[in-house]
C-alpha cells in the first residue's frame, strides 16, 4: 500500500483501526505531511528553534495519544491542519512558559512574546506587533501559514464571518499605519 497517496482522513482511520505496524507508518506519513506546518505554527510563537522543536514533538505526542485500541481514537470532521493548530500554538506557549521559569529574570508575559519582531524596521512583523492579538492570529494563518479563511474558522472556532472581520479590520490598520505606507506602495 502506497500510504503517501492516502488522504489525512485515510490516514488518520488507519491509525485509528489497522494493525500495529500499519498504523505506525500512517502516522509516519501524518508526521511527515504536517511537521512543516506545526513548526512554522510553533516558530511563529517562540521565536526560537530549539523551543519549536519541542512544541513539534510535543503536538505530535499529542496526536499520537488519540489514536488508542483500534475502533476508537480520533474522529476527523475538518481538515487535520485545523485540528494541529491549536495544539501546536498551545503546545508552542507551553514551551515559552518552560523556558520563562528557567530564567526568571525576564518579566514579559508569553503572549508579548508571541509575535517579537525582528530588529529591522523595514520588516512587516514589527507593524504585525502593533495589531490585537486576534487581529495578528487570523494574518498569521492566513497570510503566513496560508491557510483558507474556513480553516482559520476551524481552528480557532470562530464563525467564518468574525474572521473575515478580523481579517480585513488588521489589513485596514495595516495599510493605514504611517510606517507600513512602502509595503502597499503599487
């Protein structure tokens, strides 16, 4: 069997139902489709490799565990992507929160840490900064994950219409700031 041709609900039935070695390597391709996602996911929140990595590993030991005795597991009703998401930003936070307590010196919350930008001010992630934190979730998917807006719904369990707003209400500031004025120059 080809499993890389299967589809991640395929995949996701096969871990849930096969035999040992079959579910194995369905998750092996389910790992191998996704880790680039989920570590971008992660990256996009710490900033730091070694801490995305954790997150990785920990989002999949996540998606592993809800694959247990055959008949039962993990019921897929949308894309896995949507389903990775919130596991892998939590999972990604998580990490951040590890790493606070080993240096306790440094007083910023994990939320201010999600998006730093680099020192660059002729980068866009530094005005991404100055958006809500709902507002510069929906551009990350959207935008840097690339995923479709019903996706974005999905994993965020908001209506598709709060994340079209969303959406559109941090292009708007976008464009309107002063220091973004060369990024939409046409």
């Amino acid at each position: 069997m080809r499993y890389e041709r299967l589809s991640d609900l395929e995949l996701v039935e096969l871990c849930n139902t096969a035999d040992a070695a079959s579910a194995k390597r369905a998750f092996e391709v389910l790992y191998t489709r996704h880790k680039t996602f989920v570590l971008r996911v992660a990256l996009a929140v710490v900033h730091d490799h070694a801490l995305a990595l954790d997150a990785l590993q920990e989002t999949f030991t996540t998606l592993l565990v809800q694959f247990p005795p055959p008949g039962e597991g993990l019921k897929l009703t949308a894309r896995l992507t949507s389903y990775l998401y919130p596991i892998a930003r939590n999972a990604a936070i998580s990490q951040l929160r590890k790493a606070q307590r080993t240096r306790p010196d440094d007083a910023t919350e994990p939320d201010e840490l999600a998006f730093l930008a680099p020192d660059s001010s002729d980068d866009i992630d530094i005005l991404i900064t100055e958006l809500s934190r709902e507002r510069r979730e929906v551009i990350t998917l959207r935008y840097v994950l690339d995923l479709p807006i019903a996706d974005i719904a999905d994993a965020l369990d908001l209506p598709v219409g709060t994340v079209k707003s969303r959406l559109n209400a941090a292009v708007t500031q976008l464009r309107n700031s002063p220091k973004a004025k060369h990024f939409f120059e046409k």
